[in-house]
C-alpha cells in the first residue's frame, strides 16, 4: 500500500552553524571541514518536527524505530549558512510506518537537498514487559 500524506510543516528556516557542525561531526567520528553529508538529520530534531512525531505516535500508543535514512544533495551544503526546511509526513500501514520525506532549499527556492527517513511504528503491547 502507498504511504499517505498525513502533514506538512514548513517551511522554516534552518542553518549550519560552524560550533555545531564541528560538534556533530566530532560526535559523529566525521573529519574534516564542514559539516558531514548526515548534518541535515539535525534539522529534524526541531521542536515542530519531535511534536509531530511524539504526537502521532502516542496516538497509537507505539514508538519510533528508525529503519533507513537516505540523502540526496543538489549542492553541498555550506556551513554558515542558512537553508529552508520543508517535512512532509506520510503513514504506510502495513507494515506500519511513519516516512518524513524533507526538501531543503536555499533561501531563494532553489532545492539544495532531499532527505527520507523511514521510522517503523511499533506498538508498546508487541515490546514486551521491557517497555
């Protein structure tokens, strides 16, 4: 079954900024300069973007696994600078998952990057006592 559009949000403005960048990539084992291609995942940290989430997977009373995360970039992305961040939310129901398909674009609209990211939905009932 096609996954369906449940929401969209944004877009709102998003950036890389060089403190934060050096953070994650130190965290994340990246080197060199910049930001890594995996940056963006950052963005969909924002509060707006949690709420949805949270917000839909307590309505099913359930958790989000992360299951894939693909990047596509049109540009490399430049720290310092600051982008446009769309998050469209789609629902496939079996198995059931949660898709955050995102567009980032420069602030003159043109698409910089595509991010997917697939969370399966597990109910707390299939966790066992350890949930």
């Amino acid at each position: 079954m096609a996954a369906e559009t449940i929401a969209t949000l944004g877009p709102f403005r998003v950036g890389i900024e060089p403190d934060k960048a050096a953070a994650f990539s130190a965290e994340t084992g990246c080197s060199g300069q910049g930001a890594p291609l995996c940056y963006p995942a950052v963005w969909l940290a924002e509060p707006s973007v949690r709420t949805t989430i949270a917000d839909y997977c307590a309505a099913r009373d359930a958790v989000p696994v992360h299951e894939s995360q693909t990047f596509e970039f049109d540009n490399i992305l430049q720290v310092g600078k600051n982008y446009d961040l769309t998050v469209a939310f789609a629902e496939e129901a079996e198995p059931p998952r949660l898709i955050l398909t995102a567009t980032v674009a420069t602030p003159c609209g043109k698409r910089a990057a595509h991010i997917e990211t697939v969370m399966r939905i597990v109910p707390r009932s299939k966790l066992g006592a350890a949930a």
